[in-house]
C-alpha cells in the first residue's frame, strides 16, 4: 500500500518568511515518483514538481526548493521570501511504477498575509 | 490555463438523480483522469481512461461510470445521488498511459452539490 502524509494542516506565514511544508510518504516499491501539486483558491490543481526514486538531487526552481530523502522517506518543499500569492493548498502526491493511481495526501493550506 | 476544460463548472441536484460531467483533455492526450476531492476523503483517484479504453480503477462507486469517446473527451456519469457524492470533481490528462509517467494537466473541476 502507499500513503502519503502531510502533518501540517494549516501554516501562516507574513510575506517575506521562508517556509516548509512537510510530505512523508510510504511505499514499499523501489521504483516510485513525487509530487507537488499547487491549488489556488481558484481551485485548478497546477503541477509544480515531479521526481524519481532514483534521483535525490535536491532541486531549486526560483523560490521554490525540494527537498528528497530516501532516508527519512521525505520529499519536502521549501518557499523562500513567501509571497501573497504562493497562498494556495500544497499536496504532496505519490505513485508507484507507471500506471498505479496517483495518491494525494491530505493537503497543507499555506496563508501568507502582507 | 491548462488547456483541459471541463463543465459544467457547478452544478446543483437532488438526491436520486444521475448527472453527466463532461471533459476535454489538452489536444493531442490520449489519457483522462478522474479525481474527486471532498472535504473528509481529500483528492481521491476514480478512474483513468487511455485512448478510448479503462486503464486503471480507482476508488470509484458502482453507482458512477465513465468513458471516453473517439475524440478523446470523457463523460462522468453519476446517478442515484446522494449528499456525500458533493465534491469538486477533477478531470485530468496526460500524453500518455500512466501516471507516474510525467505531469496531469488538470481541468479547473466541476463542483457537485447534492441537496
């Protein structure tokens, strides 16, 4: 079975403030891939990342960074200098080999007020 | 815009009744997702077609159904209604045939709500 857990529920941050949002997942495949996935309150759902198993490189788009340990099965997502309009729902997803279901964990609503 | 539009965009019905939802994946994607998010159950996966046939089963009722035409479009049927069926349901799609294979491009949804 995969999970993927996203203790935090709620952040709010003031702009400017660097913020992380935790994703813990499990799987027992050695072949599976990561997510972030990004819902405005406009409400579409905007693909933000996607990464391997076998690739642990962190990555830094702009502000944004992830962050990937096997070790601690954790994929986390770092905003640097928040800004008003990174305020949305982040989800953490997972899927494991080609053509297995996508699963979502329950989603972290970040607030950045000015 | 993700180039995948779904409608309606809401929709209000009663209990008992079937409604349809219907989905046009980005041009040029074989695969269409179905996703229903709700406030307990969170995003949940329902089904995937590719190129016109089911490809992978999720958590989806009996009561629901979907398929996808030649053209590529997909329709959401959903019949006997119940209050718990409220959701914003989410179409998605991609080039190709699995969902670890690369990004879903997803419709702004269709919001449900069954009174």
């Amino acid at each position: 079975a995969q999970k993927v857990t996203q203790a935090q529920t709620e952040i709010s941050v003031v702009e400017k403030e660097d913020v992380t949002l935790d994703c813990v997942y499990e799987t027992r495949d050695t072949t599976y891939y990561l997510f972030w996935y990004k819902q405005p309150p406009s409400g579409e759902l905007v693909f933000l990342i996607r990464r391997n198993s076998f690739d642990e490189q962190n990555e830094i788009s702009g502000r944004y960074s992830w962050n990937f340990q096997k070790s601690t099965s954790s994929f986390n997502f770092t905003i640097t200098a928040s800004q008003v309009v990174d305020s949305a729902v982040y989800f953490c997803a997972l899927v494991t080999g080609a053509n297995s279901k996508l699963t979502f964990g329950k989603g972290i609503t970040l607030s950045v007020r000015p | 815009d993700s180039g995948v539009t779904q409608t309606p965009k809401h929709l209000i019905t009663a209990t008992g009744q079937r409604v349809t939802l219907r989905c046009s994946p980005r041009s040029g994607d074989l695969s269409v997702y179905w996703y229903q998010q709700s406030l307990d159950q969170g995003l949940q996966f329902l089904i995937q077609y590719y190129n016109g046939e089911e490809r992978a089963k999720g958590n989806i009722l009996e009561r629901f159904s979907a398929q996808q035409f030649p053209d590529l479009h997909s329709e959401l049927n959903l019949s006997s209604l119940e209050l718990g069926d409220s959701a914003l349901y989410f179409c998605a799609s991609s080039p190709r045939g699995g969902q670890g294979t690369g990004e879903l491009f997803f419709g702004e949804g269709s919001r449900l709500t069954v009174l």
